[in-house]
C-alpha cells in the first residue's frame, strides 16, 4: 500500500513537474519569436551610422537615430527624479506604516494609477506643463514618464520591504535604535536588490512608452541640449518612422525597435549581475 502510493505520488510530481514546464514555455516561446522576429529585421539597418549620426531629411536614404538614442535616456533619468523619490518613499511608508485607512488609500490610488492609460497621464501631463510652459519640452516628457513609474515602484518596494525579517528589526530596535534609523540603515539595504528590481521594472515599463511623448516631450530632428526645448526619443521616432511611406525608414523603426529592446534587456543583465550578492545574502 505504502509503495503504491509512493508511486502515485511520484506520478503527480511529474505530471506537474510537466505542467509547469509547458506553462513556462508558453510565456517565453513568443517572447523568443518577437525578439527573433525583431532581430532578423532590425539587425539589417544597425550600423555605426545609425548610432552616430542625425535622421535624414524626408526622400535621402542613411541618417541615423543618435539623438533619439540620447534623447530617450535624458527622459529616462528626468523620469526617474520625479518618479522613483516619491515611489520608494511611498513603498517604505506602506511596508512599514500602511496598515490603516491612509495606508489603503494610497494602495488603492497607486493601482487605479497603475490601470490609467498613459495616453491619459499625457494628457495630464500636457495640462501641467506643456500648456503653461507654451511649448512642448523634454521636462515635460520626464514628468509623464515619472508619473507612470510611481505605481510600480511603490508596490514593489512595499512588497520587497515586507519581505525583510520582522526579527531583524526587532534586533535594531533592542539596541536601542531610532526606528527611523533602523528603516533607513538595516531594512531599507536589505531590500535594496529587490528595490533595484523593481525600479528596473518601471524603467522597462516607461522605455518604450509612445503617446505621453506625442504630447509632452513632442520629437526633434535635431541635437537638443535644452530641457525646456522639444526632443527626440526612441519610442517617438520609431512611430515616425513606421507610418511612412518610405522603405528606409522602415528599415531603421526596425533597427530602432531592436536597439530600444537590447538596451532594456543590457540594463536587466546588469542589474541582476550587480544585485546578485546582495540578493544572496537577503536570503
């Protein structure tokens, strides 16, 4: 009887064992066929003029996407000044004083945040900023964008700090710790990969965002080192590109598509590498 169950057992351990590996594969199987798809059609317009240089004027073949490829990592970072102070303060002030009404109501916010449509936050954004600045600019574009990473980063913030062992803030405070120093000293670094995870997942989120860009940041054709100008990114040139009737323009949204997907996946490499003792020791 003990041997047939044993059997029995083993059975279902390999039929789920099986059943999660097919689950598994159906989530990665289209990913490796889009960034297969992409890199076969994206890999033929990538050179060193692509990174190098200027787009072209309408009708001339060559050009390139460097100021776009600049200007999408200035939005970035303006993003990441508006969005990731508020969203990891938010985080910490969840996992460690948000179990009550105002607690709920940021949750509840952030999420409602989170399922907004980021043509909406452009909108807003347009609002705010472009309308009483009287002209389209990049501080307007990283101000979206940094709205729209907020809710990310807050919930996962929260959720990696409510990880940290409730035991190793009880040591800090039996040592007679200010609690705040014990937030910010002991269980803020220990979260810190897991935070640094999720910031990656805001960044990945906001770097291909297109229609926040159409109303805010706008595009440019040429270099723009004013933030109070209108400038080129990515996500916007690539949309530029596509719908027109040109074939090397259609050429270069593919090489554009492929170098905005390998700069998010260089960046999750880098960061798992970078986080990975720290990530060890969590555990």
């Amino acid at each position: 009887m003990t041997f047939d169950r044993y059997r029995r057992r083993k059975r279902v351990n390999v039929l789920v064992s099986a059943l999660a590996f097919l689950c598994a594969a159906i989530t990665i199987i289209p990913l490796l066929m889009i960034l297969g798809h992409l890199l076969a059609q994206g890999a033929k317009a990538v050179n060193l003029d692509f990174f190098t240089q200027l787009p072209k004027p309408v009708g001339e073949v060559g050009g390139g996407m460097a100021n776009a490829i600049v200007g999408t990592l200035i939005l970035i970072g303006l993003a990441c000044l508006v969005g990731l102070p508020i969203g990891i303060i938010g985080g910490i002030y969840l996992a460690e004083f948000g179990n009550n009404k105002t607690g709920w109501l940021v949750r509840f916010m952030s999420d409602v945040l989170n399922g907004t449509p980021s043509i909406v936050i452009g909108i807003f954004a347009y609002t705010v900023v472009v309308l009483p600045m009287k002209r389209f600019s990049a501080l307007a574009g990283g101000f979206a964008l940094g709205i729209i990473m907020i809710p990310t980063v807050i919930r996962a913030t929260e959720e990696l700090v409510k990880l940290v062992p409730t035991s190793v803030r009880e040591a800090g405070l039996a040592l007679g710790i200010p609690q705040w120093r014990v937030i910010l000293r002991i269980v803020v670094p220990s979260a810190k990969a897991g935070i640094v995870t999720g910031v990656l997942l805001a960044v990945a989120r906001i770097g291909g965002e297109t229609a926040p860009l159409l109303f805010t940041a706008f595009g440019n054709q040429f270099w723009q080192r004013r933030l109070d100008q209108p400038i080129a990114s990515l996500p916007v040139q690539i949309f530029t590109y596509a719908i027109s009737p040109f074939e090397d323009w259609h050429r270069q949204a593919w090489a554009g598509a492929l170098v905005l997907v390998a700069m998010i996946l260089i960046t999750s490499v880098l960061t798992r590498v970078v986080t990975k003792g720290q990530d060890r020791s969590m555990r």
